[in-house]
C-alpha cells in the first residue's frame, strides 16, 4: 500500500509542478503582409465565419479558452493549433508557391464539404463553430472566387503541384 500512496504522491507533485509550464500562445494581432485579406479580398460574412470557425487553428490569432491554463490540456491544444496552421495559415497564406495556395482553396472546399472541418473535437466545445449549410455554401463559393482570381493572375502551370518522386524513381 505504501507504494501505492509514493506513487500517487509523485504524480501529484509532477501535475503540479508542469502548472508552472506553458508553452507561448498563439496570439498576434499584427495582421501581416502575407495574410489572405491582404491579397485577397474576405467579405465580412466569410471573415465572420472564419473567426467562428477556422482562425482559433488556422491563423496567428487565437481566441484560447479558460481551460487553456490547466496543463496538460495547454500542450495539447498547442499542438492541435500547430498542426493545423502547418496545414493551412490564413495569416500566412500568400507566403506559399501560388500552387500550394491553390492547392490549399481545393482542399479548404473539400474538407468543408466532407464535414472534416471544424473537427468534431473542436465543436464539441465551440458549438457556435458548427458551420450551417448556407455557411458552407457561402465558403465554398468564397474559395470559388479567391482560385478563380488566382487563375486569373498566373499562368495555368504555375497552379500544378510538382509531383513528389516515388522512391522506384530514386
């Protein structure tokens, strides 16, 4: 038993201690040069709609809960929120190739379309997040013209992804 009571004595003190341990908070309202606003234009419904939705993971901006000071639920939504600016930045979108860029719009239409996005673990809590089908609608069609407008500005091979080399091409 005395076992037992050193090791939830331990644990306790290892939750206490990684308290004082945080990592830096995804928090800039500096809006950049290379955010998609800036190059593109982001009507005020789409801007609602990504700041209910998409930018608290997919900006350089966000809106952290209460919950966020508790460890180790602030490493994992920090990790949550690193990955998916990894994957798409709308604070960082025009520093991509105009492919990528392209690329990211396509999947942007997809993801929303297959209901892959927000994540369901994300709208368990933001129950605001939850996107309706005319706010879906009206994303799609903002993805249709922000592509249509790249199309428009750079010639069609500039838009194709370099295909990765299989390793039987190595």
């Amino acid at each position: 038993m005395k076992i037992v009571k050193k090791i939830l004595v331990a644990l306790l003190v290892v939750l206490i201690v990684i308290q004082f341990i945080h990592p830096k908070k995804n928090q800039s309202t500096e809006i950049l040069a290379t955010d998609i606003s800036k190059t593109y234009a982001v009507p005020k419904d789409v801007e609602t709609i990504l700041a209910k939705a998409c930018n608290d993971c997919h900006s350089n901006n966000t809106n952290y809960p209460w919950y966020n000071n508790i460890q180790p639920v602030a490493w994992w939504l920090n990790n949550h929120v690193n990955d998916g600016k990894r994957h798409l930045n709308f604070s960082d979108f025009t520093s991509m190739k105009v492919a990528r860029q392209y690329k990211r719009l396509d999947d942007c239409m997809e993801q929303i379309k297959e209901g892959e996005m927000p994540l369901e673990s994300y709208t368990w809590i933001h129950k605001n997040a939850i996107l309706t089908d005319g706010e879906k609608q009206t994303l799609n069609n903002w993805c249709i013209t922000v592509r249509d407008s790249i199309k428009a500005k750079y010639p069609a091979d500039s838009l194709v992804l370099p295909k990765k080399k299989s390793e039987d091409s190595k």
